[in-house]
C-alpha cells in the first residue's frame, strides 16, 4: 500500500503555516448534569450562586387582626399604645419566632405581646397579588389566631402529629400545645417544669423557658431548654412534669435546644457561649438507665476557645465568650452544626471532630447603629432545605444575610478557603446581604422551596397601611430566575 501514497511537498518558510488546531470546548456542565442524571456537590454549590443572586424582597403581612368582630389583638393593641406614647417597650415588640409545618402548608408565628398566628401558606403567598388593604384585617388570611397576656418567644411543630404546635414563654416554666384543629384560645394540653433537684440554686427571675424540641421518633417526648441551668424532657405518656433533667453548671442559663438528627443527642447551648451534650443511647449518661431524674453531660465545648485555634482570626480580633442565641444542624449535611452569637457573628461546628469549620464576622452592630436594645433580643436563623445556605438576620442592617456554608474548602466562609481562579463559571460563591424594609428577629425556609419567610420588629411596610405594627418579610427568588 505504501507505493500508493504520495509524499506531502516539504514545508517551506515561505509558504504559510497550517492553522492550530481548534480549542478543546468545556463540556457544558448543566448538559452533563442532565446527561448523568446526577447532580454532585460542587455543581449544586456553583449554580447556588444564581440562587443567591435572585432573593429579593417580594411582599410584607403586618400583623394587625381582629379578634372577636371589632376588637384588636392584644399585639396591635400594644404596638399602637408603644406608637402614640413614644415609649418603646423592647419585650413587647416583634415576632419572635416563626416556623413551618413539615409540607409547607401552614405557618406559625408568635409574637412577643402573646399572639399564636397559623397561616395557610398558599393563601398568604397568593395574598401579594391581590388587594393590599385586603391583607390587615382579612380573618381568611389566618387558620388559627390566639392572643394570650404572656409573651411567646418559641414556636414548634409536632413532626409526628402536624395538627399540634408547641410554645413557651419568657414569663413561664410551662409549655403550651395547641390543636390547629379545634377553634380554641384554650391549650389542648400544658406541660410544666416539675421539682428541680436544686431547686434553690434559681431564682423567679429565671422562670422561663427558652425553646422546645420535638423528638422525630417519638411523638411522645418533648425537650425545652429554660434559664434554670438544665434542658428537659417530658414523656407525655406518664405525666405532664419534667421526667428528665439535663443539668450543666448552675450558672449556664440555656437559649436555645437541639436534638441530632437520629434524636439519640440532645444539645444545649448558654448564655456564657458553651454548647453542652448528653446521650441519649445508652451506657452511663443515658437516661433510659438511670434511677433518678437527672442525667449526666457527655461533653461540652467553648465556642470561643474553638475560635480561637483559628489563627489567621485570634491574629486580626480579640475574641471574647458570647452568648449562643441559635444552633442549627443543616438538613443537607448532618454533621454541620450552626451556630449564632449574640455579638453577630455565625459559623459552623463539625460535630465530628468538634471544630469551627465556617465563620461569618460582620461588622459589630456598635458602628452602624445605637439600638442596643434590639441586640439583646434572641435572632433566630434558619437553613435552606437543600443548599447549605444559611439565612440570619443582620443586627447592624435592616436586612438578612445569606451566607455560603457548603462543607467544602471553597466554600465563602471557609476558615481554610481555597482561593479558586480561571474562569467566571468557577469563581466561588459569594455571601449576600439582601436588604429588607425593616430589621429581622426570627426566619423560617420553606421545606419544599427556597421561599424565606422572615419574623421583623415594628415598621411600616407599605405606604398605603396606616400604623407601625409587627409584620413578616416574604424574601424569595425572583419570578424570573433559575436555578437548580
């Protein structure tokens, strides 16, 4: 075959060089996606960049019902006596807690005037597009609307029974559930704070209870942290005080509770910036074994001294213990515990190896604003179902942080951030601050979608509303927008 084939003519200098092959095209990611019929984690992470561009503020519900035909809710009745005497009463102001059912269908909030609201979420959404004076007074806006004289600053739902919602209040050890199913300003049931083993190591000023859990197993066993120094459990089969007793050093006074995802650990973190541990499983600390109502720690950890094993951070500020206001585990990734502070900052434990993995250090509230009386009051974040996107009121801005807590090193708030170049399309995530039209308490993300419903303290909202009353931001993507 070789006689066959002619010689190519020698190449002279003269003569113009072959053109350079084509370049090689990046295989379109999203195609491939679509084509693999998987999607893995670095894709996820980089579309949610579009996610996080596309949140904007999309409406407003102030929160000004009537009760029983003319008569106003206790929470407008005292934003409106707040309002005409130029007297500002921080324990009376806000929603303090929100929170959905497990489908998305209903949403709880209460308010720190006593209010207990459950929304059909469809209609309250569908409620931007119609009529604007519509949205204050309409009792369909509403399924349930209880107005109690406590103050309410925790809101659960049952994941076993979703017809059920738990509160506490700041002013009482007792907690109250409620059945969405009967028309009742009544609790179905109250459960309350039994006979402490020390019980004269607390005082009546710290006669509260600060957050509740739901075991996921066991519809039956409730958890509530109070400012006693102790979380406890109630098993609702035998009895309606405390069976259970988590106790940690007298002086912790507990803001928030968690239980793992599994409900075999519970957590508790305090006021001095400690998260505290217990086990449920069995063995020594467990309080399946135990003969008495107390239950012994597992473990406990510092936040501020996990903090400072992070040089490049001990290097630029001095760190200080701070109260822990939240902990949260991400539903996408189930060893990353967040954490909020009461000084603003927020970041991520890995519950693994017990290391801050994640940080987020605002400016401090001191050099944008005056209103210390807003930073005391609990702020409460919450996860995107899917994203690893945590979503926490801003305590300087009126606004709502979005911040990048995917459990990789290019991660936005990775402590060991991985600097990434070359392309657009592989610039790492970046955190956003969405601006809203008045300042965040408490969040709450749809399970289903990336809709973020978010608890503000008094503004006014729409020009067309008369009064400054309590109201709920509803920040979600734009119309427009795709993502993944």
């Amino acid at each position: 075959m070789d006689k066959f084939l002619v010689a190519a003519p020698p190449h002279s200098s003269e003569e113009p060089a072959p053109p350079p092959p084509p370049p090689r095209r990046h295989r379109w990611r999203r195609i491939a996606v679509e084509l693999d019929g998987r999607i893995d984690a670095r894709f996820r992470h980089r579309e949610s960049r579009l996610l996080l561009d596309s949140f904007a503020e999309i409406g407003a519900f102030d929160h000004k019902y009537y009760m029983h035909g003319e008569e106003r809710c206790q929470t407008y009745v005292d934003r409106m006596i707040s309002a005409s005497t130029m007297n500002f009463h921080p324990a009376r102001e806000g929603i303090s807690a929100i929170e959905f059912d497990k489908k998305g269908i209903y949403l709880a909030s209460v308010t720190f005037s006593g209010c207990l609201t459950v929304h059909d979420f469809e209609t309250l959404y569908c409620s931007i597009y119609g009529r604007s004076c519509s949205i204050p007074d309409d009792s369909s806006n509403y399924v349930l609307h209880i107005s109690n004289r406590i103050p309410l600053n925790a809101v659960r739902w049952n994941p076993e029974n979703q017809d059920e919602i738990a509160c506490t209040s700041s002013q009482s050890d007792k907690v109250f559930l409620f059945d969405i199913g009967y028309v009742s300003s009544a609790p179905t049931e109250v459960l309350q704070k039994g006979k402490s083993k020390f019980p004269a190591l607390y005082s009546e000023s710290r006669k509260s209870l600060t957050d509740i859990a739901f075991s996921s197993d066991d519809k039956s066993r409730i958890f509530a942290s109070g400012l006693y120094g102790a979380v406890y459990m109630w098993d609702r089969r035998s009895s309606k005080t405390h069976c259970l007793e988590f106790m940690a050093p007298p002086e912790s006074q507990f803001n928030t509770v968690k239980l793992s995802v599994d409900s075999r650990t519970v957590l508790g973190a305090t006021k001095n910036g400690t998260i505290h541990v217990w086990d449920l499983r069995g063995g020594r600390t467990s309080g399946a074994f135990q003969s008495h109502n107390e239950v012994q720690q597992l473990s406990s950890v510092k936040v501020s001294t996990l903090l400072g094993k992070i040089a490049s951070l001990k290097e630029q500020s001095n760190i200080v213990s701070s109260p822990i206001l939240s902990i949260d585990f991400n539903p996408s990734c189930s060893y990353q515990l967040a954490f909020h502070l009461d000084d603003g900052w927020s970041g991520v434990l890995n519950i693994n190896n017990l290391s801050v993995t994640h940080l987020h250090c605002p400016p401090p509230a001191w050099l944008e604003s005056t209103d210390l009386v807003f930073q005391k009051q609990l702020r409460k974040p919450t996860w995107l179902p899917t994203s690893s996107i945590y979503a926490v009121g801003s305590s300087s801005y009126d606004g709502i942080y979005l911040l990048d807590f995917h459990p990789d090193t290019t991660s936005a708030c990775h402590v060991d951030k991985e600097e990434t170049r070359g392309l657009e399309e592989n610039q790492p995530v970046e955190n956003r601050l969405v601006p809203l039209s008045q300042r965040v308490l408490s969040c709450a993300a749809h399970p289903l979608s990336h809709t973020i419903i978010a608890g503000t303290q008094n503004c006014m909202q729409h020009g067309d509303l008369a009064g400054a009353t309590e109201a709920s931001d509803l920040v979600g993507p734009s119309p427009d927008s795709r993502y993944l």
